[in-house]
C-alpha cells in the first residue's frame, strides 16, 4: 500500500504546552505548521496529573472536592474560549464525574490499578480538548483512544510496554486513520491484556510518543516542552549553561536516565531502535529552535553536560557469613529482583554491595519501595544501612573510561566534598557520583565552570 505521507512526524506537547486555551492555541499552530505532522501526543494539562495522583491517595471530603473543583476550573478555563463549548463541556462533565466517583472509591481502597485509572483522566481530558482547537482551525481532526494502542503488562504506576503488540496494534487501528485525518492521542496512558488502564510513569508522554513513532515508522519525532532543547546543565543551577544542539542518541539517554528533567529516561530507545531522530524544543518559543537528538552527533568531544538526581537513597548490604562473594551477590541481586525495586547503580566489594536506588518516577508514589517486606527479608540474609539525603551526580560524555585525564580533570573539582560513591567504567559515556545533597549545587557549579565552560 502506498501512504500519501511518508514521513509521517509524531509532535508531543508536554504539560504546559496545552496549559490553557493560549497555550493550545501555540501548540495547534505549531501542528499545522509541517504537513507531516499526523499524529500529537499529548500530556495532562499542567498540574492535573499531580491533582489525580493526590485524588488517588484517598482525599476526605472537603479536600477532596476542593481538588475536583480546582480540576474543573482549569478544564473551563479552556473549554470557555472555545466557539462551540457545549457538546466537549458535557463530555468533560462525564469525566469530571468519572473523577469524583473514582476518587470517593480511593477513601476505601487505595490501588495502583485505581490509581492508574484515575489519572488516564488528565490525558484524557487535554486530548478531548485540543481536538475542538484543531477542528476550529478547520482541520481534518480525530480523538483517538491510546489504550487502544499502547499495550502494556500490569506493573500499574510503572507499566512495561509490550513492543511487537503495539506495532501491531498500530499498523491495524491507527496507520490507516493517519491517512484521513490529523490523529489527536493521549501519551502517559496504555492498558494490560485484559483492557484495565495502565499509566507508564511520571512523565511517561515523551514514551509514549517514541514507542508510536516506533511502530509507525516515523520519520521524527518533535518533542515540545518549556524549554528551547536540552542543556549542558540546568540552567537554575548554573546560568551558563549552553543549550546543545546536537546530540548522539547514548548521551542524550544517558543525560535523561540521570537526571536532566527534560526527556522520560525511556524515551530514546525505541528513537535508536528505529534510528528516528528526536527534537526537542520550547513551544512558546518555537524561533529559539532546539536539541536535535540522532544516532551520530557531529564531533562528539569529551565532556557534555552534568545532570542532578536528587532525592537518592543509598543502601549497603553487608554479608554475614563468610560465604563466596558470587553467592551473596547472587542471592541479594534475587531479593531485589522478587521485590521489583528499582536500582541502577551499583558498586560492590568483596563482601558487601552498595546500591541506589531510584525511585523517581513511578506513577503510584516513591515511598513504598523499601517495603517492610523487603527489608525484613534483606535483614534475614544481610546487614542492612540505609542513607537518605543524597543528590546523584553524573558527568556525560564520550570515552570517558578511556581517557586518562578525566578522573584527575573531576575530582581535582572535588577535594573539598565527601564522594560517597563513585560509578566508572561500565559505560563510555557517563561518570557518575553521589554527594550529600547540600553539597551538590556547589559541585556542579565548579565542574560545569572547569569542564564545560
Ligand atoms: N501527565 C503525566 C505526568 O504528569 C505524563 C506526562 O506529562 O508526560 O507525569
Ligand atoms: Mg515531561
């Protein structure tokens, strides 16, 4: 079969790209602006997602319908600009209702499956909407259900997408509406086998507009947020920091896994899988233009950004008897598997093991991972120490493990903190180390200003 457009662009707008009727007014604009845009994923409004998780946690009444109320004057806002609100204002009613039904529900039973229920409504709604301020701009437009689509299995907060489904999910329901009209889409949201609605995670849109540019074999994908590209360093930490304009696909993944807020750390696998480009601009400020993300970036020198992950927890297992280190790796790495906590770096030594864990990022909250469940078994089989308050630092870059002078160029920046522990060596691209988190700004400041101004 023969498409009337091959080079089909997935755009993604994020939260505060469809903050209010303006800003979904700049991001409609931004659409039509390329004829191959065909497919818009798109976030909750800003702040409506953090509002569900809350309505999620089991509000008591007057909390709970303060909330709701905040939620529907943020959606009327909107629908109040739009020419013909009254048809789209009874379908957010009927979401709206949704809401309080689901949210009186979380008083009594708090679940993740509830949870992820509840917070589809954001996307939900933002999707509805956009849709009447494409069709007022006279554009061929459809709503299209994602969950329809974005198959995933039932680890509810956090869900795994299922790859070869959605591929052939996507040639079936949505390939062929491509070609008719321009497609509307929820990102954040998919559903498990059995069609109860999973959410893939804080900030899970940005996936979610990879995982479709993936199976429809896109040719872009236009990923707009606040701002203008990714850069060597957060800006509010360090004012000069430099927007970059190329980047490869394994340092932009890199930057995103540790920490720079701009990219969903899943985001670029299923761009390199594909070899599909990634963009990421302000679309407020669309004429500042971006980060351009794909396989080779032009020239990649030795050092290109430093990221922040705060809120780290560290953990250090100690072996209580003398038994081979293989075995208690073995056994501990076992008990952390069963409990599905989420770690990623690691450092052992001959009989203890100290990891991080990571707990940004799951929709159903952070707090529970250190489950009593879990520490008691660890207890049984090891010494266990935990240590909160730390901030992950991790210098990006190109043939970092090769290079002699890059731990004497860092931590000559260094002398004057506490390292708690340093990651090197199991990637090329990344130089990782945790910090007590008061200290981390100020590293920062002095490793961007040696290394990367
Ligand atoms: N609305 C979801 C969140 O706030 C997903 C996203 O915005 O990417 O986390
Ligand atoms: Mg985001």
């Amino acid at each position: 079969m023969t498409h009337t457009y091959p080079h089909i662009i997935v755009a993604k707008f994020g939260g505060t790209s469809v903050a209010d009727f303006d800003a979904m007014s700049r991001s409609a604009t931004l659409v039509l602006a390329d004829k191959n845009v065909r497919l818009v994923v798109l976030s909750a409004s800003a702040g409506v997602t953090n509002l569900l998780v809350e309505l999620a946690s089991g509000l008591e009444s007057p909390d709970r319908l303060d909330k709701i109320a905040t939620l529907r004057a943020l959606q009327y806002n909107i629908i109040s600009r739009l020419k013909q609100p009254d048809a789209i204002g009874q379908e957010i009613d009927r979401l709206l209702d949704n809401i309080s039904r689901l949210a009186e529900t979380a008083l009594d039973s708090r679940s993740a499956t509830l949870c992820d229920e509840l917070v589809s409504h954001g996307e939900l709604m933002s999707s509805l909407l956009f849709v009447e301020v494409l069709r007022e701009r006279e554009v061929e437009t459809q709503w299209f259900d994602a969950r329809k689509v974005i198959r995933t299995d039932d680890t509810f907060g956090c869900a795994v997408p299922a790859i070869d489904a959605i591929a052939e999910l996507a040639e079936k329901h949505l390939r062929p509406r491509l070609e008719q009209a321009l497609m509307v889409t929820q990102g954040f949201i998919g559903s498990d086998a059995t069609g109860q609605t999973t959410t893939l995670g804080r900030g899970g849109s940005d996936y979610t507009a990879s995982l479709l540019a993936e199976a429809l074999h896109a040719s872009r994908v236009d990923i707009w947020t606040d701002v203008a590209g990714i850069y060597t360093t957060d800006p509010r930490i360090v004012p000069q920091a430099k927007r970059i304009d190329n980047l490869s696909f394994s340092e932009a993944r890199e930057m995103a896994t540790f920490g720079a807020k701009v990219l969903h750390p899943a985001t670029l696998l299923p761009a390199m899988r594909k070899n599909i480009p990634v963009f990421v601009g302000a679309s407020n400020n669309a004429a500042a233009g971006g980060t351009l993300v794909r396989r080779d970036a032009l020239e990649p020198s030795r050092y290109r950004a430093l990221a922040v992950r705060r809120q780290q927890t560290l953990l250090t297992l100690s072996s209580l008897n003398a038994q081979p280190t293989h075995r208690f790796l073995a056994e501990t790495f076992a008990i952390l598997s069963r409990h599905e906590v989420a770690l990623d770096l690691v450092t052992t030594s001959e009989t203890s093991i100290a990891l991080i864990l990571n707990a940004t990022g799951s929709t159903s909250g952070e707090a529970d991972m250190l489950t009593s469940s879990l520490l008691t078994e660890l207890a049984s089989h090891c010494h266990v120490e935990i240590e909160t308050g730390l901030a992950l630092i991790s210098l990006i870059g190109n043939a970092l493990s090769q290079e002699a002078a890059v731990c004497k160029e860092v931590f000559a920046e260094l002398e004057t903190h506490a390292v708690r522990m340093i990651c090197h060596g199991a990637s090329d691209h990344s130089l990782c180390f945790l910090l007590p988190a008061g200290s981390a700004d100020s590293a920062v400041k002095a490793l961007h200003r040696s290394l990367l101004e």
